[in-house]
C-alpha cells in the first residue's frame, strides 16, 4: 500500500509539476476547414500526391483524379476489374490499386502533364510551334552546358516545330548561378539574350563580374543600362518567377527539360526525337 501510495503520488506530481505547469512544452495543433471535394459520387478509397496537389479517388469502374489548385476534375482513369484499395508512390509516381478478388494488383505509372507558362519570355524556333521545350538551367552546371550542343540538334531536326525556352534555377551550391541568371536576363532586356546565355556557358570556368561585362559589351550591350537592369526590380522579378515555377514543378537539379508540360526523363537525342514525335502525332489526331 505504501508503495502504490507513492506511485500515484510522484504519477500526480508529473502530472502537474511537469506538464500543468509547463505547458510550452505541449504540442498544439492549429487547423482550418478547406473546401468541400465534391466528386458526385462515393469514393471507396483515395490517395493524394505528397504535394498535397492531386487526390485520385477510386470509384465503380474508374479512378478519378481531381487537382486541388484547379478545384475540379482533370481526369477519368477507367479500370476493366474491382478494386477496393487505392495508393500513390511519389518517388515512382505509380498509382497501385489493390482489393481485387483475386488478389490482383494493377499498378499505373501516372505522368503529370503541368503547363508552364512561358509568356513574353526569348525563345528560338516558331512563335505557334507545336512543340515547347522548356529547359531549367544554372550557368555553372557542367551538365547544362553539355546539353547546348544537343539542343541545338534538336532544334536543327524540327526547325517549325520545336519551341525552345529557357528558365533558370540557380542551384545553392553554385556561388555565381544567380548573378550569371540576372546578367543573362538583363541582356534578354535589350534582345540579346541568346548571344548572352551561349556566351555564359562558354565562359563557364570564369564566371564573375568582369567576364559579365566583358560578354555585354562583346555583343554590343550598352554596358551602362546592363549594369543597371542586372539589379533592376524588373529582372529580380523574373528570377523569382522561374524559381517559383521550378519550385511548382517540383525541379530541384538541372538541367531539367519539360517537353509540352511532361517531363523528359533522359537527355539524348532519342528520347528527345521520341517525346516530340508523340507530341506532333497527338496533335494531329
């Protein structure tokens, strides 16, 4: 008795001594109700993307895949057998369904297809081009440069249809990828950034203000609004916009190349062929 006496003594010292009176320590959970996902049907299972921006809702017959930043269905993915259990792999992006009488599991390999907006940015091949690739580079990543030649490959095989753009994603390691990014910019400003971005990758090994400056005034820059427009709110501002596309898309290395909105897996020259074939036959279906 004695014993259990001062178990449940020192039990509700505990509880007052090292949590009533230390309530900083406790957790605390803050919420808010999101909107309402009607699917117009019962759903017998879902799983939502590690993003927090796709659910895909298995039902009778099909899965639906609903996209939270578009508030409403984008896709019907019909299925031949039951199935009563549903689940995503973001590393794989593979959408496993299980549940089936027989034991059966079906997996899918899902590929999002995200628009990029590429408004008003330089581009080289056609204006209404069919095609859009759009590559994030960082000038010094070795990987990046590498990549020039086959674009301009790629660019040479589908003259009238191939888009090329590109938006930038200067990496944490790399101590002059911003400020390369904001010089090429500045020079978009006064129409020569292509000459500027070929020029950057050339002198790749020796980045830095003076080689800058150096390239600008050898494509005929007018050094003065250069210098001026590489500081500018106007090129930050566009910086920022590629960073938070990149960041939308989820590209955390570069060079990462996006052909109409997929991603390409593989930098050569036949899976670029592969990928804008598909993209040319789809369009004339």
């Amino acid at each position: 008795m004695v014993r259990q006496a001062i178990v449940m003594a020192f039990a509700a010292w505990l509880l007052v001594g090292g949590w009533m009176m230390h309530p900083s320590s406790a957790m605390e959970v803050d919420w808010e109700k999101a909107p309402d996902v009607d699917l117009g049907e019962k759903a017998l299972d879902i799983a939502v993307t590690a993003d927090g921006e796709t659910l895909f809702a298995l039902m009778e017959g099909k899965v639906v895949v609903y996209s939270f930043p578009d508030e409403s269905v984008v896709q019907h993915i019909p299925l031949s057998e039951p199935y009563s259990r549903i689940a995503f792999s973001d590393a794989t992006r593979t959408l496993v369904l299980s549940g089936n009488p027989s034991g059966k599991l079906t997996s899918l390999r899902i590929e999002f297809i995200r628009p990029i907006d590429v408004t008003g940015l330089p581009y080289r091949g056609p204006a209404d081009a069919p095609v859009t690739i759009v590559v994030f580079d960082d000038y010094e990543c070795g990987y990046c440069a590498k990549m020039e030649p086959l674009l301009e490959q790629v660019l040479e095989l589908y003259p009238e249809e191939v888009k090329l753009v590109v938006k930038h994603l200067p990496l944490a390691g790399h101590g002059h990828a911003a400020r390369a990014a904001t010089a090429a910019l500045a020079a978009a400003l006064q129409g020569k950034f292509w000459e500027y971005h070929k020029a950057l990758f050339a002198h790749q090994g020796e980045l830095g203000m003076e080689t800058y400056l150096k390239i600008a005034k050898a494509i005929g820059l007018d050094l003065g609004r250069f210098q001026r427009d590489m500081h500018s709110g106007t090129v930050v501002q566009l910086l920022k916009q590629d960073l938070a596309t990149a960041a939308r898309l989820d590209v955390r290395g570069t060079p990462t190349v996006f052909i109409n909105g997929r991603r390409l897996e593989q930098r050569n020259i036949e899976s670029f062929s592969e990928a804008i074939d598909r993209e040319l036959a789809a369009g004339n279906s």
